[in-house]
C-alpha cells in the first residue's frame, strides 16, 4: 500500500478557499446594487441591509440590522407583514407588487418589493431576501398617464363632431361616444371598415375611394356624404382626417371627425332660394322699369336702347352674384359674362390676368364700368371696326397691394375727347371712384380710348392670393 502523500489533503483547503471568495463576491454585489437588498429571518428580524437601503428608507445598516423590519410598516399594513413572512415560511416566492414603507423621516414611500425564501445548504428556509425599488417616479408617471387618457376621453366623448382614430392601413381602431350614440352601433360592428355599414349606399363607393387615395399619397382626406343615424335617418357629415406621423415622418395613424352640416346645407339652400325669389322680383321691377322709360321719355338719340342696355348690364351683375350666393366674384368670370353680348364684334379683344376674386360691391361696380366701356367701344371705337383690338387685363402689383385694372384700344377710328360728359363717363370713373375709392384714369388718346382702375386690398374677396411685398 503506497502512503498518501501530505499535499494530497489541500483539496478542501482550495474548496473552502473558494467558497470563501464566493461569499465576498456576493457581498460584494449586494453592496454595490443600487437596489435595496434586505436579508430577514423568519421573524422578521433584519440581518442585511445595503446602501441602497439606506439611501431608499433613510435608516443606515447600524440603525437597522438587529431590529424588527417592521419598523418600517406604516399603521393599517401590519398584517401585509405578516402574510409575506407566512408565504415565505411555506417556501412561497412573492412575486413584485406595489406597496408603501416609512420613511425614516415619517414620509410614506410608494415602492416595489419582491420576497423570496433564503434556504441553508441543507435546503431549509432560514429566512427572506427583500428587493426593493422606488416606485413613486413610476407611479406619478401612471397618474400622469391616467390624467392624460382621462382628459383625452371627457374631450373625445363631450365634443360635438363624431371622432375616429385609423391605423396606417385605414384600418378603423377607435371611435368616440358619439359616433356611436349617433349611429347606434358597436365598436365590433364599426371596426376596421365596419363604417360602411352606416354610409348612403350611392356615396360609400366614392368615399371609400377617396379615402383610400388619400392613405396611398399621405394627404389630408376631406369629403361630404350622409351618415345613417340609429332612428334610421340620414344627415350629412363634413368629414377631414389627418395623418399622424412619427418622428421619421412615416404615417402611424389618423385622426377623423365628422362634423354634422345637415342644418348648415338647409340654411344655405333655403337662403339660395330666396335669392333666387329676390333676383326674379328685381329683375320684374327692372322690366317694369324699362317699360315705363319707353312709355314715358321720348328716345331721342337712342335714349331708349342705351338705358335698356344699362339696365340690362345691371341685371347681369345681380344675376353673377346670385349665382355666387353673394361672396367672391373671379374677376374673369365676370369680363366673360358682361362682355359676352360682343359676340361676333368687327374688332377683337385680348383677355389677360391671373386669379382674382372680387367682393360684391367691387363687382357691380367693375362689372357697370366693363359693359359700358364695351358698348361705347362697339359703337364708336375699336370694336366698331375690322382690325380694331381691345386689350383688357389686371393684376395685384406689389407695389400696389390691391387690383390693378386697365382697358386699352387700338387699330380704331381716330378718337377725340367729347364735348360734355354723359352719364356713360359716370358709370366708367364716378361711380368706381366714390363706391370703391378707386384712383380712376380715362384718357382719349388718338389711337383709342384707354381707361386704368386702382384699387386698395379692401375690394378683393379673400379667394385672392396674397402677393408678396
């Protein structure tokens, strides 16, 4: 039998050594944790206590190692302390749940714990391991968010519009209250394009259209149609959605409220009716009007013809704003139809201008001031002849924020400047000049009659763009 040799009993040694370097790097990490780590016994008693713990609760390890854990139970939670050390008795793991300690200082602290059961190297349960972490930015962040989606919901569901949020793919995820005391349906029946269900069936093809071009290219979606109610009537929606994009610009959701018009649309045509009854009335009194002219004044040179013309021009222009529902009036719509009765004049005319739009007031005047520079020219000048060219055009200068108008003749009889001034040169600088306080020229110049309007930024309707000064 060979002897064993003395160094062939340093295993254990090593093995002790090792467990040794095991226990002070496990000490070491509970140190360092910035958690607070708390080692009790099954009485509660503490046995550790990390920095952690002392930044956390207040108490240092000297204060608290030796004494009840319990020291930091606020009143009314003593018995939460009794069941966690009854679960861990049992071999029980308690999973993190929020609760609140003391504070050295008395303060309540909101924080999260998990216990587990500490067992000895023969497996039996000697005592409890605490994690802790505070938990207050945690819960003021919850409370924020609660706030933010309570507030969000009382404006979502007290707004008057029906409201809906799609994802990217018009895919419909939420609706408002509303939207459903209005249609009387479920979020099960409306979801994803469950909308349909409730659209007039001779729009909902269109709309959808519409809608799905607008996901394709990212636009705004913007339409008209009528939405079934849950009485089963119809009323019409004004609907616009927009697409919520995030902080790489792609398209994440949309926003949509439907905004019920129905009474807005039945004004506005009832209103549109009585125009109508209005511009009829107002054209049988100009009627009666002209018949009372022939009637009464002898036509000595044309007086007649010439007056039925002026009346005539006016009854256009009511007919222009009647048409227009009495807003803006496009500048070029308006030479158009006030010039439209030189069909098939000896001269030509050239029409040149951009986008322009009028107010009534502007335009009745303008338009009075176009058809009587017209018939002039038609009898006596450029008009009158072959060859003879009107050119008309206007324009918002920027030096001159306003409109800018002028009528130019040329290629006709040689002009000269009247004698007296008629009631024609009234309706072409008088009558612009005090209802529009227009800076008004009219010149008689040989080769033809040239007139130029100026007016301030006050006669365009706000259809107009602005030009940069």
């Amino acid at each position: 039998m060979i002897a064993q040799r003395p160094e062939m009993a340093q295993p254990p040694i090593a093995s002790e050594r090792a467990v040794t370097q095991d226990s002070s790097f496990y000490a070491s990490l509970v140190r360092s944790s910035d958690v607070a780590i708390v080692g009790k016994d099954l009485e509660g008693i503490v046995l550790t206590w990390n920095p952690a713990a002392e930044l956390l609760f207040g108490w240092n390890a000297e204060e608290m190692v030796g004494q009840s854990i319990r020291r930091l139970i606020p009143p009314g939670r003593e018995a939460e302390e009794d069941l966690i050390l009854s679960r861990i008795r049992s071999g029980e793991r308690i999973a993190q749940f929020f609760t609140r300690r003391l504070h050295k200082s008395g303060m309540l602290l909101d924080i999260l714990v998990t216990v587990s059961p500490v067992r000895d190297s023969d497996g039996r349960i000697v005592g409890a391991s605490k994690i802790a972490r505070d938990a207050g930015p945690l819960i003021e962040q919850q409370r924020r968010l609660r706030e933010s989606e309570e507030r969000f919901r009382m404006l979502a569901d007290n707004m008057s519009q029906l409201a809906w949020i799609a994802k990217s793919d018009g895919h419909i995820c939420w609706y408002n209250k509303r939207w459903y005391d209005y249609t009387g349906t479920s979020f099960e029946q409306m979801e994803g394009w469950g909308w349909r269900a409730v659209h007039a069936p001779e729009h909902v093809d269109r709309v959808e259209a519409h809608f799905r071009e607008s996901l394709a290219d990212g636009s705004t979606f913007e339409e008209l149609f009528p939405l079934r109610g849950a009485d089963g009537t119809f009323r019409w929606f004004l609907t616009r959605a927009m697409p919520i994009r995030d902080e790489e610009g792609q398209i994440t959701f949309w926003f949509g409220t439907n905004t019920d018009i129905t009474e807005q649309r039945e004004q506005a045509e009832q209103i549109r009716r009585l125009l109508m009854e209005v511009n009829h009335r107002s054209k049988n009194l100009l009627s009666t009007v002209q018949a009372l002219a022939r009637r009464t004044a002898p036509d000595e040179a044309g007086f007649i013809a010439r007056f039925e013309e002026r009346v005539h021009s006016l009854a256009l222009n009511q007919d222009i704003l009647v048409r227009r529902e009495w807003r803006d009036v496009p500048l070029d719509e308006l030479v158009s139809l006030q010039l439209a009765f030189l069909k098939g004049a000896p001269g030509t005319i050239a029409v040149a201008g951009g986008h322009c739009a009028l107010v009534p007031r502007a335009a009745e005047a303008i338009g009075m001031a176009l058809h009587e520079l017209a018939t002039n020219s038609l009898r006596y000048g450029a008009l009158s002849v072959e060859g003879g060219q009107v050119a008309i055009g206007w324009g918002c200068p920027p030096e001159h924020v306003g409109l800018a108008l002028w009528w130019r003749e040329s290629g006709g009889p040689p002009v000269e400047e009247p004698g007296r001034k008629g009631f024609g040169a009234t309706l072409i600088c008088d009558v612009p000049r005090h209802n529009l306080s227009a800076r008004v020229a009219l010149e008689y110049r040989p080769e033809g009659v040239c007139w130029s309007l100026e007016c301030d930024a006050r006669v365009l309707a706000e259809t107009t763009p602005a030009v940069p000064h």
